[in-house]
C-alpha cells in the first residue's frame, strides 16, 4: 500500500464487493490506465515446496512465475487490471511484480520533484526483501516455540552418551 501511496496514486486495502466470493486483492488503484482499476495481489512463494522444486531447480524464478499463473487464474475474471506480485523466499520477484515495481517508479518520477526511478526500485525490493525475511524469522520462531513445547509436554528419559 506505501510503495503505490508514495507515487502520489491513490489506494486501498483489501477492497471489499469487488467479487461475488470471498476474494480481494490486497490493494486496488483506482484510476490506473485510462479509467481501469488495477488491482494487486501478493503472494510469497518457496522455490523448494516440491509443486515448484522440479522446475525451481531447472530454471531461476520459475517459482514465482508459477505462483503468477495460479493468481491471474484466480483473479481470471478481474473487472479491472490484475497483476499478481509475487517474491520466492529466497528473494527473487516474479516477471509482473517487476513490471508493474517499474510502471510504479515511472510514476513517481512523473508525480513526484526529485524522484530517481532507480531509487525508487531499489528502495522498495529492500524494503520488501527486509519484509519476507522478518516474517521468515518469526514464523521459525513461532515453530520453533512450538516444537519445543511439544516435545517438553511429553516426558522423555534419554541417556546420552558422547
């Protein structure tokens, strides 16, 4: 939401009423290309969950680029322009996630004095990148507390010798 924000668009979160289901894309701008809404879906995938493994290991980015095709088959019958945005755990951004981070800095520099489209690109892939690894490390946490209290509820009786 801040990275269309700073372009000086306007947006919202997670748009209710857009569908007749339980869908909605976690940001909509309204008035994107002549009129249309566009409307943005993030996804986080892991190169190594075995659906994207066979083809991760063949081709860079073919996780996410996977990940791509299942959200535009998902939002197939989008009113507005859909694009899905997606990042592989291991940092690399889907082919539209980096089409329309470009189209975004175009903007900022049309909208806003002083911005560098560069700039703009660099500072929101760390930003984002900086994002997926703090949520990476608090979901090994939580797992981790999990496991721990897990395996303190049952009462184990180990001798170990080294």
């Amino acid at each position: 939401h801040g990275m269309v924000l700073s372009t000086g668009l306007r947006a919202s979160v997670e748009k209710r009423d857009l569908y007749s289901d339980s869908r909605r894309p976690d940001i909509v701008v309204p008035d994107w290309q002549a009129g249309a809404e566009l409307h943005l879906d993030f996804s986080a995938t892991h190169p190594c969950l075995p659906s994207y493994v066979s083809s991760s290991s063949r081709t860079g980015g073919a996780a996410a680029a996977t990940r791509e095709r299942e959200k535009r088959n998902h939002y197939r019958d989008c009113s507005g322009t859909f694009h899905p945005l997606v990042i592989e755990h291991f940092g690399r951004w889907g082919p539209a996630a980096l089409r329309v981070l470009n189209d975004l800095a175009v903007r900022a520099q049309t909208n806003i004095p002083d911005t560098r489209r560069s700039a703009f690109r660099q500072f929101w892939l760390q930003k984002f990148g900086c994002e997926l690894i703090r949520t990476s490390l608090q979901t090994i946490h939580q797992n981790s507390i999990a496991w721990r209290l897990n395996f303190l509820s049952h009462s184990y009786s180990h001798s170990f010798s080294l």
